[in-house]
C-alpha cells in the first residue's frame, strides 16, 4: 500500500478526528507546492492554514468536516508562490464502525499543465478566426483600391461619384478592421482580477441603476435572496460581464418584455440568473455562444460572451446559457461564495 500511494499520480491526504494528517503521500507535497519539511504528526492547520496560497483548501476541508456530507469536490485556481496553480480536491468520509468517528480522505489533482493546453489550443483557435476575420474585410478593400486605379480621371464621367464610393467602402471596412482589433485587444491584455469581498446585490443594483432610462417597454424586475453570502470579486470586471449580457437581453426584445434579475446561495457558490423574455437563441447555435467570433449580430465580433466567460472564470465561477426559441435566454453565473461570512 505504501508503494502504491507513493507512485500514484494523485495527491493523497488522510486527516483523522484530531486534525492530525498521519499520511500525506509525495504527490500531494508535490502539487501543493511545500518546501518544508512535513511529519506524521503535523495538523492540517499547520499544513494549509499557515500557508495563505492554500487558505481555500483549507477552508473546503474544514468545512467539510463540520458538516452532515460525506463526499464533496472543487476546483481551485491558485496561486501559489507566484505561479498559477489549477488543483482539483475531493474529499471522502471514512467512518468507524460505531459511525462516531471518521477520517478524511483528501485527494488532489493537478490540472495545471492541461488547463495550460487547453489554452494554447483556444489562442491557437482565436489566431485563426482572427485571420479569417480581418480576411474578410481585406477584399472589399481590396477591390476599392483596384477600381480607384482603374478609373480615368480625364474620360470617366462619374470619376468622382467613383472616387466617392470605393472611398466610403475603404474607410467602412479599415473602421470594421479597428473596431475588431480593439475588441481582440480588449481579450488579449484583460488584466488580472483584483478580488475584494463585496456584496453581489451592490454590485449589481449599481448596474441595473445605469439602465433606470432603459426603453420603456422594458420592465427590469429583481429577486435577492435576503442574506446571501458575500463573495470575493473584481467589482468594475464583474459590472462588465453585467452590463454585457443586461445589454444582450434589451436587444433581445425590440418589442419590449421582462428582464428578471435574481440572485441565490446554492451549494457554496451565489448563482446570478439574468432573464430576458425575448427571441431567444436557436437550440442548434446555443453550444457555440461561448466560442470566440461566434456572432449572430451583423456589427458584433463574437468576443463579447468569451470575455464574460473568461472573466468569471477567472474569479473561480462559471456561466450557462438556457435558452428557447421565441421564449426568452436565461444567463446563469456561478461564483464561490465566502465561507467566512455573509452579508453584513
């Protein structure tokens, strides 16, 4: 047994009633980045807590003890003496046969090089619709600038209704070109999130306020938990995302309808659910809404949802799109919310 716990790829940690980890296999000092010496007596208060880079592991497993479950799981994107950590933790109740004591079992993966690939092929993928992109504004250009050449100034007739329109062509789509490279901009140098804990009702009535002189047949509605937790966030970063999918859901109802705005604690994470009462987006489209350049809009550069997206990612959530046709689209955010407390 001890063979296989020090060769598996897993990280394995056992914790008993006492907060004493009699075990801990290499792989788990490994992933956790510890460069101290570690014993079979040490605490995991010792082990985690006096390390603020695995305070969040920490407060998982703390957690998890004091309560009634018996398995739970989380991802983590950690920092971790400055380098970028993604960790995967599950921890197991074993209990004794009397079912008064137990021991925890915590196993921890390391998804740091595959969250790294997973990238490089999205920049890979965003590189080559980028391409196609600015291609395809390229040969209007193109062709204006030929038929510039082309035209006699001394025998053509309509020399400067020609002059005038492969002009306005040219400065049409070099304005699309600028408008594209600033949104990919906008994605490529997003700066890191500067996360402070904050009331999420905050943060979003100030955005809902900036839309006080939406259309009048647009009726925006809200439903706040009463003492939802607090949650750690980039607040202006969050309001971006907000003010992205409130826009997305106004357009969504040329005719007028309702934006409902609620807010909920569920299963340690506060969950955002914006719904619109609009068009609704095709079932066959609704996979790619998150992709980059994916657009239905005519004038849009598809980056709008990806940055969202990145955006909550980066603060530890996620976000899903429930949509149906001529019904309305439902944005649901998860964020993790702050054990320590909740709103005061």
């Amino acid at each position: 047994m001890q063979a296989i716990l020090e060769n598996i790829s897993n990280g394995i940690i056992i914790c008993n009633n006492n907060k004493v980890i009699p075990l801990i296999n290499p792989m788990a000092v490994k992933i956790l980045r510890i460069d101290r010496p570690v014993t079979n007596t040490m605490t995991i208060d010792e082990l985690f807590n006096q390390q603020n880079d695995l305070k969040p592991i920490y407060n998982l497993l703390t957690d998890f003890n004091i309560s009634k479950e018996v398995f739970i799981e989380n991802e983590f994107n950690l920092n971790i003496k400055g380098e970028s950590v993604y960790i995967k933790a599950a921890c197991v109740k074993l209990f004794s046969e009397n079912k008064k004591e137990f021991s925890t079992i915590i196993i921890l993966e390391d998804h740091t090089r595959m969250i790294q690939t997973q990238k490089v092929a999205a920049w890979h993928g965003m590189a080559r619709h980028l391409a196609h992109e600015i291609r395809n504004p390229l040969t209007p250009i193109l062709w204006a600038a030929e038929s510039l050449l082309d035209a006699d100034i001394k025998n053509s007739p309509d020399f400067m209704k020609i002059v005038a329109e492969n002009s306005n062509s040219i400065v049409k789509e070099v304005k699309r070109l600028q408008n594209l490279l600033a949104k990919f901009s906008s994605f490529a140098k997003m700066p890191d999130v500067n996360l402070k804990t904050d009331r999420i009702e905050r943060v979003l009535q100030e955005t809902i306020d900036m839309y006080a002189k939406s259309p009048m047949n647009i009726k925006i509605k809200t439903k706040f938990q009463p003492d939802i937790p607090l949650v750690k966030i980039d607040a202006e970063m969050i309001k971006q995302v907000l003010i992205n999918i409130i826009k997305n859901a106004i357009e969504a109802m040329p005719m007028g309808g309702n934006l409902t705005i609620t807010t909920v604690s569920l299963d340690k994470m506060v969950l955002i659910e914006i719904a619109d009462t609009g068009i609704g987006i095709p079932a066959n489209i609704q996979d790619k809404v998150f992709e980059p350049y994916f657009t239905t809009k005519e004038s849009g550069t598809g980056l709008g949802l990806t940055i969202c997206s990145k955006i909550i990612s980066d603060h530890g959530g996620h976000m899903k799109i429930i949509s149906r046709e001529n019904e309305g689209t439902t944005v649901i955010i998860a964020l993790p919310a702050e054990m320590e407390g909740t709103k005061t």
